[in-house]
C-alpha cells in the first residue's frame, strides 16, 4: 500500500503542496520519489523522476493508470539506450517495465515477447529456437517496446518487416491486442497512439539453421564494434536518416566529426553519435546535437530530425537551442 500522505512546505504562509507520490493510487509494484534517472540511461546524464514506477504485471499497469489523477504526465522508459534525459528531471509518473515484461515464448514460426526484453535477447531466443530472419535485433540497443515505439531497424531489415502483432495498454488502463498494420509503421515512425504503453509483440521468422543463424549474428556484432562506439556513453544513433542521404555524411561534410562542446562529443568513429566523454550535462549533450542540427542546415538545407528521444525539463535558465545558435567554434 502507499505510504501515509505527506505534505511538500511551501514559501512562508503558502498551503502546503501535495507530494505525487501521495496523490497515486496503491501499486502492487514499486514507487519511488525523486528517482535517479541517470543511472539507468546510457548517457549517464540527466536528471531525477518526479515519480518512477515499476508495475508488477500488467494488471498492476492497467489498473495505476485508470485510477490515476486527471493532468498527471506519464512518461515511459527502457533501458535508457536511446534516450536523453534533460537535467531538471522529468515531472509526473514514469514507468519502467521489469522482469514481468521480460519473458519470450516460441509458437511455430512465431515468438512472443515481452516489451522489456532487450533486443539482443530476443535475437538469440530466435536464434536457439532455429528462427531466421531476426538477427537483426542483435544490432539494435535497447528493448522491444521502445523498438516497436519507433519502428527500430538495423543491417537492411526494421520491425515492420517481422511484426505480426502488438500489445498495449493506453491512459485510461484499457489493453489493446492489434495487428501490426494498424500501428502504421514506417521508418523510424509508429501512428501508434501516443498514450499506449507497449507490454508484448509478437514476430515472425523463418525456420534456419541456428548455426548459420549465430554466424550472421557474429558478422552483425563485427560490424558495429569496427563502425560504432559501442563502449563509449552514448544514446546510439543520433538522427534519422534524411531521405536524401545518410545522416553520418551530412555532419562529416560539414566538419563535425570529433567536434566537442563542453563534456559531449561528435564521435570520432561514427559521426551519427554522440558521446559524454566523461563530464558532459545532459544539456552539454543536446546543445551539441542542435550545433550539428544548424551546421547541416546551413550547409545543405537538410534538417536533420532527432532519433534520440529527449524527455524532461532543463535546469533553470539553461537553453541548449540558444547555446547551439551562439556557440563559436568549440574546442
């Protein structure tokens, strides 16, 4: 059950405020106030979660959000791969899915999974199981749910390509079973209703043998330890491919590879990513993005769009537009 309600002081002679925390329905699962979101994000950057709940199944899930108050946001996260967090936190409720959503089941040609079951993880349950056509997941960071968000892809395949079906539950706690054409999927785009929180897929592949199925895995993995900093703190691919070219050009062209702005970085090996070299901010971070965003605009009329997610508020005073717009030329 939750915790006896307490009140936030306010200025001197104001009514106290209600805490969220105390404002929420009883969970089953985990709440916690003030959560660090830094931790769980790749960038390793970013401020805390209002509240941040770890639903015990899906009922604990659909029954929080119906009850939950009128004007409460709710922000979802995976495992933080291809995500930015800004550095004033995030306000309302957000969600993290677990070890409940984590389970994968094989059904013929298909394989259920749960939305938090990392990607890799999916490729090699595919893989063991004799199912082709799903190594393409090895290459994608992240977990499913935020894969089937954005309609992730990598090495020439996407989701779309494997979808069968999908499962969700929206705002209001209702769960919804649809086929995978009605989430409208093309690249790196989903018309799924924004309010849904994915729970479960299902994918098709095709009967392999698991042994050629592990060698293109291999080559996968090969691939992008030689192209991509893949021990490096980063959020994966930056910006979406345009579709005149490949977005790593357009910012090589205009001189951006290696270049820095406070603590983040235009990787060297991959200039599609960015890196927090240590002591980045997560304003540090996107200033940087939006510098590169404006070099390639000036340069080519391209207009480069964000395929890291960036969720949260800034710090008081912080612009990472304006400090994009005014930087000189960083060291």
């Amino acid at each position: 059950m939750m915790p006896a309600e307490r009140l936030d002081a306010g200025p001197a002679g104001s009514v106290p405020r209600r805490r969220l925390i105390d404002r929420l329905p009883a969970v089953r699962g985990r709440l916690r106030a003030e959560a660090p979101l830094s931790a769980v994000t790749w960038f390793g950057v970013g401020g805390p979660a209002e509240v941040l709940f770890r639903p015990a199944d899906e009922a604990d899930l659909a029954a929080v959000l119906a009850a939950l108050p009128d004007g409460v946001p709710v922000t979802v996260i995976g495992v933080g791969s291809n995500l930015l967090v800004r550095d004033g936190g995030v306000r309302g409720l957000v969600i993290r899915l677990g070890r409940a959503f984590a389970g994968t089941r094989v059904e013929g040609e298909t394989l259920v999974a749960g939305a938090a079951v990392l990607d890799a993880s999916l490729a090699r349950v595919a893989r063991d199981a004799g199912l082709g056509g799903l190594e393409f997941f090895s290459g994608i960071p992240g977990t499913l749910g935020g894969a089937l968000r954005m309609n992730a892809g990598a090495y020439g395949r996407e989701v779309s390509d494997v979808l069968v079906s999908a499962r969700a539950v929206d705002r209001a706690g209702r769960i919804h079973d649809v086929p995978a054409a009605a989430l409208g999927l093309s690249y790196r785009h989903s018309e799924a209703p924004a309010d849904w929180i994915f729970t479960s897929a299902t994918v098709r592949g095709r009967p392999d043998d698991p042994a050629e199925i592990g060698a293109r895995m291999d080559a996968i993995r090969e691939a992008r330890q030689a192209s991509q900093p893949v021990r490096g703190r980063t959020g994966g691919s930056t910006f979406a491919n345009p579709p005149c070219c490949k977005a790593w050009e357009l910012i090589d062209k205009v001189g951006c590879r290696g270049l820095r702005l406070g603590g983040a970085q235009v990787s060297e090996r991959h200039c599609n990513f960015l890196l927090n070299t240590g002591t980045a901010s997560a304003a540090d971070i996107e200033a940087l993005g939006e510098l590169v965003r404006r070099r390639v605009r000036a340069a080519s009329g391209v207009d480069l769009r964000w395929e890291i997610r960036i969720i949260g508020d800034p710090l008081p005073g912080a612009d990472p537009a304006a400090t994009a717009a005014t930087e000189g030329e960083p060291s």
